[in-house]
C-alpha cells in the first residue's frame, strides 16, 4: 500500500494546499479514520510550519521532542485527529486538533494546562470483570474502570495518565458539539435524544441531527477549547 496520496484527491477535511506539490503523506492505519485525521508530518509541515520538508520532519521527530496526547511520536504518518493534542517540548507550544466552520481539521493554540487534558467520547463498552468495564473511545483508546458511564457519554481525561478525571453525559442540558453533518461545528444545549435522533438548542433555535453526530464538551461552558 502506498505511503503517499495525490493532494488533489486528499480528504475534504485536509486544510492543505492542494496546488502546491503534487503528492501528500497517507496517514498510516489507525484509530482514526483517513477522513477523520491527518499524518503528523502533514501538521508539522504543511500547517504549523515548524518544518519546511519531509526531511526536517523526519529530523524534528528524532529529537524526541514532539509528544501527542503527552506520549513522544517518532512516526511521520502517525494519524492525529479530533481533540489530539499535539506539544513540542523545547519550545513549550501545545495545540488541539479542532473543526474549524468548514467542517475541516484545524489546530488550535492551548496552554500548557489545557494540554493536560482530553476529552474522549464513549462509542462502545466491555465488562472485563465484576466490577470493571473496558470503555472504548473514539480515538481508539480503551479505557479500564470502575466508574459507570454509558455510550455516549464523555470522558475528561488526564494526559498522559488517562485517569477519568470526570464524566460528561450525554443528557439534556449539556453542551454538544456537533462533528458531522450539516450541523457540524455547532456547540448547543441538547434538548432531548430520542432513539437515533436528537435536538440541540441553538441561538434560541431547536436543531435535529443524528445522536451519533454528537460529542458532549461541556455543562454549563466546554471543557476545552474549540476555536
């Protein structure tokens, strides 16, 4: 399988130049869908500009100084998505993979004490054992605990610990964030969820979408930064 793809055929949710080069880094197989993340060199290179080729990448990486989710990262093609959070170490910048309006992955500047934190949502469950369940969340992390929480749901989690520092439900009143459909990037208060569909709150206006399309973020304000 190619490592490389033609920027011009790049997913829509790539904020790249298409017009630039003529080929891009695939990112490699992994938690997150192709759509849905984009390779780590991609992001050093092409939107932080930290790096001008992929060789300077492959140097940058060898330092051991680019951590993601607080773990070092040495592989250039490492698929980096929704609420990552990438950090280089020597020169203290921390930043947040977000949407931005268009529905496209973008980065965020964060501090260095927003950077401790992640929030991962709860697309499915396994009881290990009496007592514990195994929580599987949407970047791909498995999460062993004892706390109760269900699909849909929010974890707040510590990096690089992943300790469950709090729940977020999935209930009326909570702030969701809307990362698909024609609604995506919206940030209301959910109303109601019935079976597959839900309704969300909005500059006084009631939305419907898909119960899938949402990811809860917050109580009264988001947990993290989303802009």
């Amino acid at each position: 399988m190619s490592s490389h793809l033609k920027r011009l055929a790049a997913p829509k949710s790539w904020k790249i130049n298409r017009k630039e080069n003529t080929f891009t880094s695939k990112p490699r197989p992994g938690a997150h869908s192709q759509d849905m993340a984009l390779p780590l060199g991609v992001i050093l290179r092409d939107m932080l500009h930290y790096v001008d080729t992929a060789a300077e990448v492959t140097k940058l990486l060898h330092t051991k100084e680019v951590l993601v989710d607080g773990i070092r990262r040495h592989d250039s093609r490492l698929a980096v998505g929704l609420f990552d959070v990438i950090t280089l170490k020597n020169i203290n910048k921390h930043h947040r993979v977000i949407f931005d309006t268009k529905g496209r992955l973008d980065l965020c500047d964060i501090s260095p004490t927003e950077a401790q934190v992640k929030l991962g949502k709860i697309v499915g469950k396994t009881t290990v054992s009496k007592g514990k369940t195994q929580y599987h969340l949407h970047d791909g992390k498995n999460i062993l605990s004892t706390k109760q929480a269900k699909v849909g749901d929010t974890f707040v989690l510590a990096l690089p610990s992943l300790e469950v520092k709090e729940i977020l439900p999935l209930k009326p009143g909570m702030l969701v964030f809307l990362v698909q459909g024609k609604h995506s990037t919206d940030v209301g208060a959910l109303k109601e969820v019935k079976g597959k569909e839900a309704t969300y709150i909005i500059d006084k206006k009631e939305v419907g979408t898909s119960k899938k399309y949402l990811f809860v973020v917050g109580d009264k304000k988001p947990v993290i930064t989303l802009a």
